[in-house]
C-alpha cells in the first residue's frame, strides 16, 4: 500500500483518447498534480456525479505527471468512461495496491502474458522495463486476443519490436471472416511453444481473463516456472479499493490491499481463485 491518503482525490483532464478496439479505449489523463504509482499498482477512477471504478494505468511508472488507463466497456461506470470527450474532467484516487519487484528481477529474462484488456496493465510494466532496460537480459511479451479486431496497442506493435532485447508474439483465437491476420492464431498460452527460456529462476507476469490465467499458470508450470516466480494480477472482483465492500476477498485476502500483484505460491491454496 502506499502513504497517500486513500480517500484524496485528485483532478485529471482527458488531453487525448485513443481508440483501441471497439469496446476498449485508452484515456491519456493530465492530473493537476504529479501522481506517483509502481507498476502494478492501481487506482480508482472518478466520473463525476456517475461513479468510480478501480483501474491499473497502462502507462510507465516512471512518468508521474500524466497517465494512461486503458478500459473496456464492461458496466455502468465504463459506459460512461466510453462516453467521455477530450477536455472532460474526472477524479484519481490512490494508487493503491501491490507492485511487480522489478528491481529483484534485475539481469534476468522476464517473461509477460497479457490477454484482452489484460494487456492494460502489463503495457504499463512492459514501458517500465523498457525504460531500463539494459538492467534485463531480456524481455519476451505474449500477447492475445479474440480476434484481430480485439487486439490493442497495433499502432505500437511494429516499434516495440524494433528494440533490441525484446520479443514480442502475438495471437488471436480466430480470425473473422473480412479481418486480416499474418501472425498465430491459436491460445494464448500454444505462444510458449514459440519462446525459448530457462524458465528456472526467472519471473513471469500473467494478466488476462480468469479462465486465460487458471489455464496460463498450469501451462506455466508444466514449461517449468516455479510458484514463486509466477505473478498474477487479481484484479477482478476489486470496487472500494480499500478492502471496505469485501468484494474482492480471495481466502484470507483482499486483492485490493493485498493484492492485487500476488505470486501464485501465496494463494493456489485458497478456494476459487479463479472465479
């Protein structure tokens, strides 16, 4: 958890909005004040006179003084997210929340599986790597979505694959007929065929829709990684953000406070993790 007052909120403009995919969007947010956060961590997102909702920035942790969030339309608040123009005004509280210990991961091959709009909150640890990246021997990104119309960042794709260091694969589940696709079409997960790392002593980050993460960790495991050093981020079932309405309660801990970056040895054990 961070020092930062949890029920202060602070106004952001929305200067720019880009259009992922038909239902996802990201706001690029210039708050009245720097906003420092580690990636990983999330905030909650005020619309006003509408509601608030918790969401991880997309962008890195190492720029403070605007913020990306990347959101599907999913419910009530996020349709109204969806509705927003450059020039409306909302609220960010926090951040709040866990962190990816990047730092620990120094001179080693980092591994991130990013599903849907999982890829939200894995670009922001993505960029932050990236900005140190000589620190890591390497990064590899598996990146997936339904079709090829789902998949965000495609304006990115082609430049963050130009940089030495980092292998960034991407598939889709299927491919309508009418869209158009030269790259994998298969799970998320069939990816790892396609990579070569010694997955002993090195981390892997998954984010993504819960039956993509259940499916993802087993697959995860066969390859090789070790429990600890397989990071999920539970961010399904979070509201208050400061562990108040139980909403997010996985065993004996709240996503929220505990979470919502937790290693899969530290809940495998807790019933319906992955619901």
């Amino acid at each position: 958890m961070t020092d930062k007052n949890s029920y202060e909120v602070t106004a952001a403009e929305i200067y720019e909005i880009i259009e992922e995919s038909p239902t996802i969007r990201t706001l690029r947010l210039k708050p009245e004040k720097p906003i420092p956060f580690k990636t990983g961590q999330f905030v909650e997102l005020t619309i006003p006179n509408i509601g608030e909702g918790p969401f991880t920035p997309s962008s890195s942790h190492n720029i403070a003084d605007t913020m990306d969030i990347t959101i599907m339309k999913t419910g009530f608040v996020t349709e109204h997210v969806h509705k927003a123009k450059v020039g409306d005004r909302v609220g960010i509280r926090g951040p709040m929340g866990t962190h990816y210990p990047i730092d620990e991961w120094k001179g080693k091959d980092v591994l991130i599986m990013g599903g849907g709009v999982g890829m939200a909150p894995t670009r922001s640890l993505f960029l932050s790597l990236l900005d140190n990246i000589n620190d890591y021997k390497s990064i590899t990104f598996l990146a997936g979505a339904r079709t090829p119309a789902d998949m965000i960042y495609k304006q990115h794709i082609d430049g963050w694959r130009k940089i030495d260091k980092v292998n960034f694969l991407r598939s889709v589940d299927r491919v309508p007929e009418g869209e158009v696709w030269d790259e994998e079409v298969c799970l998320i997960t069939k990816l790892l065929d396609k990579i070569s790392i010694d997955p002993k002593g090195n981390p892997v980050v998954v984010c993504g829709p819960p039956v993509m993460m259940k499916f993802g960790t087993m697959d995860l495991l066969n390859y090789g990684y070790e429990e600890n050093n397989i990071y999920l981020s539970m961010e399904k079932k979070m509201y208050c953000g400061i562990g108040h309405c139980r909403h997010c309660v996985i065993g004996k801990y709240y996503a929220c406070k505990d979470g919502p970056v937790f290693t899969y040895d530290t809940i495998k054990n807790e019933e319906n993790i992955w619901e």
